[in-house]
C-alpha cells in the first residue's frame, strides 16, 4: 500500500507542474489598442472654405513616433485628403477636417487613420546663452567648452563681430531665437468636435481656420487629452 501511494505522488506532481507550466505559457490578451499622436508640419496651406473638400494633402512628421512597436521616423510623410472645410460666417462657426490614410518613409509605409486635431507645438523664443551651436555629441570630443570646434582653421571658430573687440571668444550673443516648445497647447479660440462618422473636425466661432507650412500641428487618432 505504502509502495502504490509513492507511486501515484510523482505522477501527480508532474501533472501538477504540467498544468502550472501550460498557465504561464498561455498568450495574455492584448492589451487595448493605444492612442496614438503624431507632431507634423503641413507641405502645404490650409484655408476652411477656400481649400475645397477632397484636396490632397501632405504632412511630415517632426518626430520619431510609435506606431503599434514600430518606429515611424521623423520626415515620414503623411497622405491624406481635406473631408471637411467651412469658411465662417455670420451663423456659422469656421470648420475643417483633415484625415490622413498613410503614411510612407524611407524602407517602409503603413496604412493609418488619423485626424487634424485643435493642438499644435508653439514657437518659444529663448536667449542667446540657451542655445547649442553644434552636433549634440561629448564635449571631450567635438566641443572645445568655447561654443566652437578645436579646429582653428575652422570658420565657424572666429569670434561673433560686435562693438567690443577685447570680448571674450567664448562668449555667446545675448540675441532671442525662436524654437519650437515641447509642450503641445490648444489653438486659440478652436474646438475639437468629433462628426457622426467618427471623423474629428477642428471648428472656430471667432475667425478663419488656417493651417501654414511653419507650424508643429498634430495628427492623432482620437481627441486628445490636457497636454502634461
């Protein structure tokens, strides 16, 4: 009797483990599908009401994004059509919608849907003394701690002109420049409304909708949340 227990405990100790071992392999379920939001600049002008619906357009993507684990990187470019454009009037507020189709870069190309929404990355000007001239590398390496490279015969090496001569070399203009903000804001007096078909549409009750070729505007595939 003794030898038939110790007999049936291995066998159900390898079932035991078996079964546990089949519960870690299984597949989790896949996780929802994420939000996803592109900063592009637009190829070309935008105008609600005078860029007429159907309108091809074009938009090139500032940063390397994510997109279900891959990496879309930045210059991708975006391909899509205006489905929506109202000019304001009296009564009615200014709307236009953009949706994008696709987007293709270098070595590949994915089919997307994603909308124009009312969020874009404002210029911020900065001093000066807060830029980086020059490639983002070690400064034991490229940087001589100067603002320019070691190398003397190197034009971009000769002190800024300016009225005082007995300036330091090494000293940087105190002059403004304008970048680009790493936060995303709202446009100025536009909305957000999501159409019957599930498009999203950008809509203004106070002026024109236009889009120009010098401004980080951002595609995404649903409306998006307070920037943090």
């Amino acid at each position: 009797m003794f030898s038939k227990m110790m007999a049936v405990r291995p066998i159900a100790l390898v079932v035991l483990c078996s079964t546990t071992l089949l519960a870690q392999q299984s597949p989790a379920a896949p996780p929802p599908s994420g939000m996803h939001e592109f900063p592009v600049i637009m190829q070309q002008n935008v105008t609600a009401g005078n860029t007429p619906v159907g309108t091809k357009v074009r938009a090139k993507l500032t940063v390397a994004t994510l997109l279900d684990g891959a990496v879309v990187p930045r210059n991708a470019v975006f391909s899509g059509e205006v489905i929506e454009s109202v000019a304001k009037s009296a009564s009615d507020a200014s709307r236009l919608a953009i949706r994008m189709d696709s987007v293709q870069w270098k070595k590949g190309s994915a089919p997307i849907t994603v909308y124009l929404t009312a969020w874009f990355y404002p210029s911020v000007s900065v001093r000066g003394g807060d830029l980086q001239y020059g490639p983002p590398q070690p400064a034991s390496k490229t940087w001589n701690g100067a603002g320019a490279y070691p190398d003397p015969k190197s034009p971009i090496n000769q002190p800024f002109p300016g009225r005082d001569s007995d300036a330091r070399s090494d000293s940087v203009p105190d002059t403004a420049a304008s970048v680009t903000s790493h936060h995303r804001v709202v446009m100025k007096n536009v909305e957000s409304a999501r159409n019957s078909d599930g498009a999203i549409a950008i809509t203004s009750n106070r002026s024109n909708i236009k889009l120009d070729k010098l401004t980080t505007y951002v595609l995404a595939t649903n409306d998006l949340p307070p920037s943090r």
